[in-house]
C-alpha cells in the first residue's frame, strides 16, 4: 500500500513506492536475476542508486529483513569440533553465532605441556575419520544435508554461503577483497604461529 492508501499489486517479485520509487524499482529489476545477492543486497543497492538519481531521496537507509528461512533451514544444527582453546578454528564459533545458528559443540583436549599430545584427536579419528574426505580438525557434520567439512575457512564459507552470503562479498570488488584479507590472515598467523612456539626465542 502506498502513500495514497493505493494497493499495489507486486510483479516479479519487486515494487517501490515513493518519490524515488521508479529508480529503486529499476534497479532491482536489474539484478533480481542475479544468484549471487540476496534481497537485502539487492535492496541496499537499489536504494543506493534511487538516492544518486532523485534529489528528494537521501542515503539514510533503513532495511527491515523478514525471516523467510525453510523448516530445513531452521533445523540446521551442525556439530563442530575443535581444540579447547582460542586458536585458529576458533573463529567458526564467532560465525555461527552472528549468523544465530544452534550447533554442537564437540571440544577436544590437547595433553599438558611440553608434548601436548593430541591422544583426543587420534581416539575421536576412529569414530568420525570415514565421514570425512581429509579427516583433521576442525571439522562440522551436517549430517542432515550430508556435508562434513574440514578446514576452518571452508567450513566458514560454507556457513556463510548458506545463512548469510553477503559476507563473502556482495560484488566481484569485495570478493575479491575478502579473499585477499583472508589469504593475508594466514600468511600473518602462519609467521606469527612461529614465533609464539618457540619459548627460547629472545624478545618474547
């Protein structure tokens, strides 16, 4: 319903109302067809140009997203496993709770200094190894869909590709963008990890 108390009838999925509303509208028109954005991409940048073209429309958003989740999308609830402490996989917990998903939590303990030995790992392999292609943690199991994972970033690509993609990047620029920041996290905390092993070093 606009303004006027008017009803308007959506086509392909789209309308717009308001002095901006024909720029917004076709805007989105343009990339309803495209995969890779979501709604709220698609409204965020239909916006964005409606606000360049019309002087009666500004760039001060607010965008309100309904819940529009499948019964099976509701029910996903992986379970994840990783070392008892803060290391790299940790992150994965980060992800999952932003993005608002329930999961199993399965914690594995390293052995006490120096060794650290990882008996938890070399018992839990036996149980989970033939369902994984690499078996190594951290590891998710979504048994409900019949994906398990290894790898920190693929299983956060994958959680991000289901339940928020925008966070791999809403254009070719910011994908880009963040597969160079991801590959730069690495390379730092791979030279980092070095140093942070090696007690007898000076400086730390």
């Amino acid at each position: 319903m606009d303004g006027s108390g008017n009803c308007i009838e959506i086509e392909d999925g789209v309308t717009a109302i308001g002095s901006g509303g024909l720029y917004a509208h076709s805007a989105a028109l343009g990339m309803i067809d495209d995969a890779r954005l979501s709604a709220e991409s698609i409204c965020h940048r239909s916006m964005k140009i409606a606000a360049d073209l019309c002087i009666y429309t500004n760039h001060q958003t607010v965008i309100e997203v309904m819940d529009t989740r499948t019964d099976a999308d509701k029910n996903f609830h992986p379970t994840v496993a990783y070392w008892d402490e803060r290391a790299k996989g940790a992150q994965i917990y980060n992800l999952l709770a932003y993005c608002g998903i329930d999961y199993t939590h399965e914690m594995l303990a390293r052995g006490p200094a120096p060794d650290f030995h990882k008996d938890a790992w070399t018992e839990k392999k036996k149980e989970v190894g033939e369902l994984l292609n690499f078996p190594n943690v951290p590891y998710l199991l979504d048994q409900d869909n019949g994906v398990n994972l290894t790898e920190s970033k693929s299983i956060m690509k994958y959680i991000a590709m289901n339940h928020s993609p925008d966070l791999l990047g809403r254009d070719a620029y910011e994908l880009g963008t963040c597969d160079m920041i991801s590959r730069m996290h690495d390379s730092w905390y791979n030279e980092l990890s070095k140093h942070g092993k090696n007690s007898d070093e000076e400086g730390l």
